[in-house]
C-alpha cells in the first residue's frame, strides 16, 4: 500500500478522461471564440433563461420526478421482499431484476417500442381479449414507462442493500413493545432505510432527467428534454458553449444531489428524522 506509484495508471487515466473533459467544458460554458481569439462571456448561461429552455428543463425535471416516485413505489416493496429472510427465491427474483441491465440500454428501449407500436404484442393481445387497444407511443407515458422500467433496478438495490443490513433483533424489539406492523415499519423500517432511498432517489433522478435516447425514441422526437437540448447542441447547431453550459448546470443539480446523498448515507442517518 505504500507503493503510491501503482496509482499512477489510474491518475493519467483520471485527468486524460475526466479532469480534461471536465475542463474543456467549462471553459467552452464561459467562453466564446471572436475573430481577435477567445474572450469570457456569460451569455451561454444567460441564454438559459429564455422560457423556451426553461420549460425544457421543467418538463424534464416533472417527467423524471414522475419516474422516480414510480420507482420508489415500484421498487421498496421489492427490495423488501429481497430482504426478507423467510423468502427462499430471492436469488431468482435477484437474478430477474439484474439480468435486463446485461442487454444493451438502446436495445432495450427498441424492445418498447415494438411492444407499445399500433400493431405490437401489446395490442395484438388486447385485441384478443376484445380490449381497447393503447395508444401511449410518443407520449409522455411512454416515455416515463421507459425511465421506469430502465432505472428502477437502481432503486431497489440500494435500499435493498440497506434492508438486509438491518439488524432482525431491533425489529423483534419494537415489536416486544407493542408495535403492529404499521408502526414498526414507520418508525423503525422506513427511518433505517433512507439512506438506501435517497439513494435510489439520486440514482434514478439524474439519469432520468438528463436522458435523451428514451424520450427520442419513445416520445417520437414530438417534445423535447435537456438531454436533448444538449445533445443537439453538440451534434446537431454545434454551439458548443450554449451546450457546455447547459451541461455545467446539469452537473451543479447532480453535485447537490450527491450531497444530500453522503448527508443521509450516514450510518443511523435516517432515524435523527424520527
């Protein structure tokens, strides 16, 4: 451990692929080139306060939020099942939850697409069941079906790995003091666990908000995220300044999101709430 040469492999991996692009975007964020060379500017990030963009990042923030509470809903009662000593499949069920994230993120949301289209299986076994047929590609509830079936494996891992840390006999204590099931999980369970939910919440918050193939591909192109927005910065208008700031403020809200995070991830962080 003393030999702190063997870091040095890392260190250049670091600063060639992380300090370097992290650099050059925020120097392209208060930059602008002019025909005497570069000069500071602030109009990147003054430009962002046009209603157009701000509502890109409204809209983005309310579909991610959206998701995320899906999520949580969807994934606590999961990992608590997984963290349940008296369930004898939870390596099947593990192995089901992990397995989707082995195939490919754009694959994944391609098989969406052929599910949820007009004449997909969805529709084509509705129909056998003289159901009416759904009509969500290209809409905003397909595009939060997207986000919550990628991300919510990021949600229930980490509060599934906070639930089966628990110790069992602080559980069998409070109810030794009269507690039902109610108030055990709500004072006892739930303030253990937030830790694991903040970072579920972080984990699929950020991702969601900044994404930009699922709302493409699902939402059809008709309504436009920040992920987009900076994606069509870059590749398509080519500002790169306007794009480089909007990826500064992107990582000033996943900065804030971190801290909250390391503040409940303290150990016994989330019963000083209770």
């Amino acid at each position: 451990m003393k030999q702190r040469w063997l870091a040095a492999p890392y260190l250049i991996w670091m600063i060639i692929f992380i300090v370097v692009p992290m650099f050059l975007v925020l120097f392209y964020s208060v930059a602008e080139q002019t025909g005497e060379g570069w000069r500071l500017t602030g109009d990147h990030f003054r430009r962002f306060v046009d209603p157009i963009y701000i509502n890109v990042l409204i809209r983005s923030i309310v579909l991610a939020l959206v998701s995320t509470l899906i999520c949580l809903l969807l994934g606590y009662p999961m990992a608590a099942i997984l963290a349940s000593r008296e369930y004898s499949r939870k390596k099947i069920m593990y192995m089901l939850i992990v397995l989707p994230m082995w195939m490919n993120f754009l694959l994944r949301t391609y098989a969406w697409m052929t599910l949820l289209e007009r004449n997909g299986v969805i529709n084509s076994f509705l129909s056998l069941l003289r159901l009416p047929a759904l009509d969500i590609l290209y809409t905003n509830q397909a595009v939060i079906l997207g986000m919550v079936y990628n991300f919510l494996p990021f949600m229930i891992l980490p509060i599934y790995s906070v639930l089966s840390k628990i110790d069992e006999s602080v559980i069998e204590a409070a109810q030794d003091l009269g507690g039902n099931n109610v108030t055990v999980f709500r004072r006892v369970v739930f303030p253990l666990s937030l830790p694991g939910v903040v970072s579920g919440i972080t984990m699929v918050f950020m991702p969601a908000v900044t994404t930009f193939v699922i709302s493409r591909l699902l939402g059809g192109g008709q309504f436009m995220l920040i992920g987009n927005l900076i994606e069509q910065q870059f590749l398509s208008s080519w500002d790169w300044g306007f794009g480089s700031a909007l990826s500064v403020i992107m990582m000033l809200l996943i900065l804030a999101s971190m801290g909250i995070m390391s503040k409940y991830e303290q150990d016994g962080g989330g019963g000083a709430l209770w």
